[in-house]
C-alpha cells in the first residue's frame, strides 16, 4: 500500500524534521535506483507505486559505477 502525502509528514514530524518536506523523495529514489541497481525502471515505479504518465522522464541524478540489485 502506498504511503500519503501526510503519512510521510507525519514521519517527519514525529523525527522532529519541521525544516524538510517529502518533495523529492520520489526523485530521489529514482535517482538512487537508476544508479546503484540493475532494477528496471519499471520496478522502480512500482516500488514507488507510480503510474507512468509519458515516455518523457527526467532524471537528476548522475550515474556512477556498475549498477547494484534493487533490496527487496
């Protein structure tokens, strides 16, 4: 199940973390998943229980070394 918006928030919040907001998590985590694991992008999505809009995707990250596998 998908964790909410608040859910996370609330994660923050009781981590006494008022200074930081859950944007970017969700670009973060792709960021790391492209590359540090062998994970399809796919799987990536899924694990962050995204539907994918478009064929167009950005990514911030820069990609260092052989991927690695996807936890889980």
């Amino acid at each position: 199940m998908p964790l909410s918006n608040m859910s996370m928030l609330m994660a923050l919040r009781h981590m006494r973390k008022n200074d930081i907001t859950t944007h970017g998590f969700r670009s973060t985590f792709r960021d790391w998943s492209a590359e540090t694991t062998n994970a399809p992008r796919e799987v990536a999505e899924m694990a962050l229980a995204h539907v994918i809009p478009s064929k167009v995707e950005f990514s911030t990250g820069t990609h260092y070394g052989a991927p690695a596998p996807l936890p889980g």
